[in-house]
C-alpha cells in the first residue's frame, strides 16, 4: 500500500500532491490494478489534513478513471498509466543511483541535489533532448 507524504516547500497544492503520488506509484508498478488506497481517515490522521483535502484528490483521479470508491470499503486502483516497460525502469535507476552517490560525495545536499535535477530536467525539455 502507499504511504503518502506531503512537501510544505514544494509550493504545489496537497491535493495535486497525493495525485502525483498515486501516478508516480502506477509507473513504477508500486501499485496495481486491484490495490487499495489509503482509507481517506487514514491519510487524515497521518498527514494532519482536512478530509476534503483527500477525497478531492481521490475524486480527480476517480474521474482520470484509475482509481473507483467502492463505499463503505474505500477506494481501489482500476486503471493503469501507460509507458515504458518495468523492466526498462530498473538499469536507469541504478544509473540514477550512481549518480546520486556522486553528487552526495561532490557535496550536495538533498536540496541541491532535487534543484539541479529539477533546472537539467527542464533545460533538457525545452532543447528537446531525447
């Protein structure tokens, strides 16, 4: 099951937050068509955040068509997100693994390290580096 977490810095509403979460977690095959979110007073309790807050992020991605509230028992994943094969996945996060690991031994911290990450990502986007 997923555990969601909430970034106060991040500057993004804490909705949209849990609905990155859930997405990123379909891509990554951490969750599967069938699993259960969640319980939205679970979430509540563990992240100090008004219950709208949760069902909002619940009912956008219900309407995306990946998750269904089934009521009385919560909500379960439906849908997929289409991409790159899983197994595609594992030789890049090791590289990316590798790469953290230098970072972290240039000096970096993990804010620094999210910023250049974050400026690379979008540069290499707008040049339309594949």
């Amino acid at each position: 099951m997923i555990e969601f977490h909430l970034d106060a810095r991040s500057g993004v509403a804490p909705y949209r937050q849990l609905i990155h979460q859930v997405r990123h977690a379909l891509r990554l095959g951490l969750l599967r068509e069938g699993d259960q979110l969640p319980k939205v007073k679970d979430v509540v309790a563990g992240l100090a955040i008004n219950p709208n807050t949760v069902l909002k992020a619940y009912r956008e991605l219900e309407y995306e068509g990946l998750v269904a509230a089934r009521p009385g028992i919560g909500t379960f994943v439906t849908g997929t997100l289409d991409g790159v094969p899983l197994a595609a996945h594992e030789p890049l996060r090791r590289e990316l693994q590798r790469w953290l690991a230098k970072a972290r031994r240039a000096g970096l911290d993990d804010e620094s390290i999210e910023a250049l990450f974050a400026s690379t990502f979008r540069s290499a986007g707008e040049e339309g580096i594949a």
